[in-house]
C-alpha cells in the first residue's frame, strides 16, 4: 500500500492508496514544525490501525512539503518505522510527469505542482486550479499537462486574522456565507466583506488568467474552504477535495514505471 502526505502550513494530510490505487482513507494532524519522527510514528499507527491498517502494509512513500522542518522527521519516521525510503517531490531524483515553466522552477512550491499533475490526469484539457490553503493560490495548467505558472493571494483566514489585529475593534470572525451582502451588525458586515470579496477575487482572477491564457480553460477548486465558495460563483467548474493526494498517487506511479 501507499502511504501519501501532503504537508501544508497549517495541516498534514496522510492518505493510504491499496495496490490498485483506491483511495482506502485520509488523515490530518497540525502542522506542528516540532514534532519527531517517534511521534509521527505514533500518530500514524494509530490512524491507520483505526482503518484496519497495519504500518507493516506500507510499500511505499511519496511526500510533498511546504514546510521544509517536516521533511526531516518525516523522512526518519519512513526510515525508522516504515523501512521505506520516501519519495520527496521536489528533491532531483524524484522526477515529474511534466514540465514546471516559469522563470525559476526549484521556487514553485511541490503541492502547486502536484496539483498541476492531477489536474491533468484527470481533465486532459487546459485548467486552473484553485486551492484555498493557507495562500489561496491559482494555478495553470496548459494543453500538454505543463505548469504555467499562476497567482498567489493572502488566504482567507490569514485575511480575517489581519483585520482583525490591524483594527481594535473589529472581532474575529468565522468563515461563513451570508444572509445578505449587506451587513446590519459588525460581524454581519465584516463576514459579508471576507465572504464576497473573495467571491470577486475568485471570479476577477480567473477572469483574467482566461482572457490572457486564450483559450478555453477548466476551473477547478481544492482546498479546505472549496466547498464554501464552490457553489458561490459559476467559475469554478468543479470541486476537486482529494485533488493533491491524488497528484501524489500519479508522480509516484510515474517514478515508479521509470525505475523499471
């Protein structure tokens, strides 16, 4: 079985695919930068024994990281613990089912291209993909599956802790849609503002990669807050949740069948 992690700022995915690549379950524990390889292990066993998994059924390993003081630990939990040698997306071995073009590769971070990967894979046609993460990040993927480039803006929750600590007496707030555009309290007005000014962000970017990409182009949406705002706008075509892990499953594979 495969064991996939994905790393973000704020969250770890670990995902288990069976031999014939089903998705069999997903996990998230913190980003905690600080945490050991004995205590990934831990953690680890007891979600996969939680799915009747045994750490033992682990053949293989493919991680992506944000966040370079997880690699460490995270390489000496599959070492120690696993007795696999993890895949590392972004390291020089590990090789990519397609081509990063922008100025300077190496700075594009491994989730954005893992993303790329499984767009592709699974549309074939020009996309964008957006992943509301800790940045909310737009990502474009041309007709041959390469990676364009694309756009990073702040994050929403990032955006509601700015406001929140630049102005004293502005709350902090959740994450919700609301009733009306326009707010009859604070908080109504405030959520009202985070909700569809991001809403206009959503639809003005994409809007803009369109006309300036040329052609017609998917629009898919990742990420944690996707399904908020998937159905607030008809931009976005489809909602992808599992979309990175699934791009792990496809550059494991593709290292895979290059091995041989």
């Amino acid at each position: 079985m495969l064991l996939a992690i994905d790393v973000g700022n704020t969250n770890i995915v670990f995902a288990v695919f069976n031999p014939k690549g089903k998705l069999t379950g997903t996990w998230r524990l913190s980003s905690d930068r600080k945490r050991t390889a004995d205590e990934y292990a831990i953690s680890v066993a007891k979600l996969l024994e939680l799915q009747g998994i045994g750490i033992d059924d682990i053949s293989g390993v493919i991680i992506s990281s944000v966040v370079p003081q997880t690699v460490f630990p995270l390489k000496s939990f599959c070492r120690q613990y696993i007795k696999q040698e993890p895949l590392i997306v972004g390291e020089k071995e590990v090789k990519l089912p397609l081509k990063v073009k922008i100025d300077r590769p190496a700075e594009v971070g491994s989730d954005r291209v893992v993303n790329a990967a499984a767009a592709f894979e699974m549309y074939k046609k020009p996309t964008i993909v957006i992943d509301f993460g800790t940045a909310t990040t737009f990502d474009v993927i041309d007709g041959k599956g390469d990676y364009q480039g694309g756009t990073i803006a702040p994050g929403i929750n990032l955006s509601i802790e700015a406001l929140h600590r630049a102005a004293a007496k502005l709350p902090e707030i959740a994450v919700e849609k609301p009733k009306k555009v326009i707010g009859k309290s604070t908080i109504d007005a405030m959520q009202s503002g985070i909700y569809w000014g991001y809403v206009g962000l959503l639809e003005g970017i994409t809007t803009r990669i369109k006309k300036e990409f040329g052609a017609p182009m998917k629009v898919i949406a990742t990420g944690g807050l996707a399904p908020l705002f998937a159905k607030a706008t008809s931009v976005i075509d489809a909602l992808e949740p599992n979309l990175t892990i699934n791009g792990l499953l496809k550059i494991y594979n593709f290292n895979q069948k290059m091995m041989r």
